[in-house]
C-alpha cells in the first residue's frame, strides 16, 4: 500500500507543512538495484585510539566504495573503536565523530566497530557496552535515511570475520536495519566455498517456508537472485499463489503444511542432494487479548510460528538434510522482543525463535557446521498490515528512526546477508528490521 505521507513529504509544500507543524519528515530510502548496487560517495574510515583487530583497513578496501582519511561528503563512516577500554578512552569516540557527522550523505551509513565487552575486566566492558547506548541514539539523531550500526569483533581477532557483514551494512541491500548490534563468534561453523560476489549462492539450494507471497515470496526472489536455486513451501490451500511465484522465480513450488508430522521427511524427499539454506518464514496470527482467547487461538499459533520449526529443524539436523557450512534464518518479530496488546501467543512464539537461535546456533556450528540465525522484522509494509486502521497503521509507520514502514524486500536482503557462505562468523544474532523501532530494545 502507497504511503502517500512519506509522498507528501517528499513536496516542497509538504516539506515547509511538516516542518512548521513539528510532524516526522522521512527521506526515501535508496534500497538496491542492478541500477544502485551501492552507496554514492566515498567511505571515511576514523580510529578511535589504537586498533584492537587486524586487516580493517584490507578489510573496508573491499567493500565497493572508495575509501578515504578525510573527506566533506562521505557516503559511509566506519569508527574503529576496537581499542577503547577505558571510559576515558570514549572521549576518542566524541572527538573522532563529532566533527563529520554533520557532513554525512543523505542515506549515508555509520558503522563503529568494537569488540566484545570483556566478563574479567569491568573497565573494558563498561567502555565496549558504552558504544551500544552511543550507536543507538546516534540512530535517532541522524535523519535523512542514513543509519547507524555497532559490529563487536571478538577480542584479538581479524576483521575478516566482519567482511560479508560490512558489505551487507555499507550498501543499499541493509535500508531499513539501524540502531542494531551485530556480535560475531570466533567461526566453528564449516566456511562455505569461495563466492561469487554477484551471486553468492550459486550451487546452493534454499527452502523458503511460507513462501507464497509477502515477505517469504520476497525471500525467495532475492535467494534465486543471489544465485540459489529455490524450493518455495506454503500450505496447500495457498498452491495457487505459490505456483505463481514459483514460476516467477524459475523455482520449484512444495505445498505442504509445515505442521504435518511427515513434514522433515516430505522436505527431506525433495531435496536429495540436501539443503544449502532454510528459511523458516511461515507464520500466523490468531490475535485476541489473553482474557478473550481460546486455547485453540493459542495452540495454532504456537504449532505454526514455533514448534513446528523446533520439530522440522531438529530432524533436518539429525538427519544431515543441511548440509556442512548450511545456513538457517528463522522469522522471529519486534512483538517477540517488546510484545505487543492482543498478541500474548504471537509474541510468546516470535520469543521462542530467539530462545531458539541463541540456544541452538552454538550447537549446531559445532556438530553440524551450520549457522543459526534470525530476523525480526518491525512495520513491514504486506497486505497484513494494509487491513490495519489508519492511524494504527500510521503509528506503526512513524514509530522508528526511519520515520517510515519497510518493504518485504527489506527483510529478504537481510536473510539473503545470513545465507551467504561467507557469513561463517554470523551466529546466534537476531536482527531487527524495523526502521529502529522505538518499541523494545
């Protein structure tokens, strides 16, 4: 559904009405295309003391954009703040940022690098946990479209491990992601094969659940454009809508209710060459207060959004349907992070995914050699949220950093970046993409 608010603001006369009555002036975001597949303008790389990891540098001169020591108009800023230990050292912070934050591009990109806060050495750990609360309200500050993130680098390790997710934070393909802490592991998960940059999926094959249409259609165009061949599985009474997506995207349509008991061993069967990614996507709501919910609204849900993948997931493991250097992305939710009236099983499920890849991404790195990771999407605009009332529905728009609802696309770009076979050190992280939604943390 057209935003026509953020049309209005994009008018001169919008522009002077917004300002004069104090109302949010959102910039349009320039997500990617074959036309702009990066970010325009150079990227100014600053230190904050002395570095704490190797090869930033090697590192940033690989990401597409120039990359300068100084510069008036950078289109991205990346901070390394790996060395900061001390909360005197955060005065390093202030006196490298303050001066060019102002100069930053419109939808320009900061990223600061740290590491991770330290459980022997307090000093350390209150100046690293000091970034978070520095990046995300730097996000709300910096308008225009741009974004700001924290990347924690294990201490003593090699910037390498931050390459994909750089790539993926410096470039149009992560819009709607600001305000978030991404934590990388000291990879035991099996490294994909060397990737082709313009199709990092090639000769992998990624099942992508409740794939019929809204945010798991477009997850699954982006996975066939990264060069994965696709198997797309919603519910029989969607097969309609879910040939015609697959026969958009050259893919191969699967209905099947993720919650039939065979549902693994069907899933199995269709891929005997097993799986190079599986997105776990399909959901339902059954909203109702708790004092107004029958135990079957609550049981659906719960079946649906949280124990079918637990059971799925568990016997796609055991059984080496994924395969070594494998990928899962789970769809957790903002409602499962900050909860949400109405939705105490919706909410109570979308937890339970994050419960899951915390618990489970360790794990299944060092038994399987696969990663586990999640998206939490906030006001992603589908035709779910369009049937929402106005006001609720512009509330949900307006109630971020970005001023402004996302785009199903937004979120398929950040499970294509988990999916990737160079995303090893990417583990156990659930990511926002939500605009940095005021709601939760």
């Amino acid at each position: 559904m057209a935003d026509r608010y953020l049309h209005l603001t994009g008018t001169a006369p919008g522009r002077f009405l917004t300002r004069r009555l104090g109302l949010p002036q959102p910039a349009p975001l320039r997500r990617w295309t074959l036309e702009t597949p990066r970010l325009e303008g150079p990227l100014l790389h600053l230190t904050a003391g002395a570095s704490a990891v190797t090869g930033v540098a090697e590192v940033l001169s690989r990401s597409g954009l120039p990359v300068v020591g100084d510069t008036d108009r950078p289109a991205a800023i990346v901070l390394d703040a790996t060395g900061v230990t001390t909360a005197a050292g955060l005065g390093d912070v202030h006196a490298a940022l303050h001066p060019v934050v102002r100069s930053l591009a419109p939808g320009g990109r900061i990223v600061v690098l740290g590491t991770v806060p330290s459980p022997d050495d307090h000093h350390q750990a209150a100046a690293q946990q000091a970034l978070e609360g520095f990046v995300r309200s730097l996000g709300k500050e910096t308008g225009r479209g741009s974004t700001v993130q924290l990347v924690r680098i294990p201490v003593g390790g090699a910037a390498q491990a931050a390459e994909s997710t750089l790539r993926f934070l410096l470039s149009p393909r992560s819009a709607y992601v600001s305000g978030q802490v991404i934590e990388l592991t000291t990879a035991t998960a099996t490294p994909g094969p060397a990737a082709d940059p313009a199709a990092p999926l090639t000769g992998r094959t990624a099942l992508v659940t409740g794939a019929a249409r809204g945010i798991g259609a477009a997850v699954a165009s982006v996975l066939a454009r990264d060069g994965a061949r696709v198997i797309v599985l919603d519910v029989p009474g969607a097969r309609e809508e879910l040939e015609r997506t697959a026969d958009r995207l050259g893919a191969t349509a699967l209905p099947l209710d993720i919650t039939a008991p065979d549902a693994a061993d069907r899933i199995a069967a269709a891929v005997p060459d097993g799986l190079g990614v599986l997105v776990h996507n399909a959901g339902i709501t059954r909203d109702r207060r708790l004092a107004n919910m029958p135990a079957d609204r609550w049981a659906s849900v719960i079946e649906v959004n949280l124990d079918s993948v637990l059971r799925t997931t568990d016997e796609l493991l055991k059984a080496g349907v994924i395969a070594r250097g494998g990928r899962i992305v789970a769809t957790a939710s903002i409602a499962g992070i900050a909860g949400n009236t109405g939705q105490t099983n919706y909410a109570a499920s979308k937890a339970g995914i994050i419960g899951l890849v915390r618990s489970l991404g360790p794990r299944a790195a060092a038994d399987h050699g696969v990663t586990v990771n999640a998206v939490a999407p906030g006001f992603i605009e589908t035709k779910m949220t369009a049937a929402v009332p106005l006001f609720i529905r512009e509330a949900g728009r307006r109630m971020n950093s970005l001023s402004q609802g996302g785009l199903p696309v937004d979120v398929a770009e950040a499970v294509a970046w988990f999916a990737q076979p160079d995303s090893t050190a990417v583990n156990g992280q659930v990511l926002r993409v939500c605009g940095q939604s005021l709601l939760g943390a």
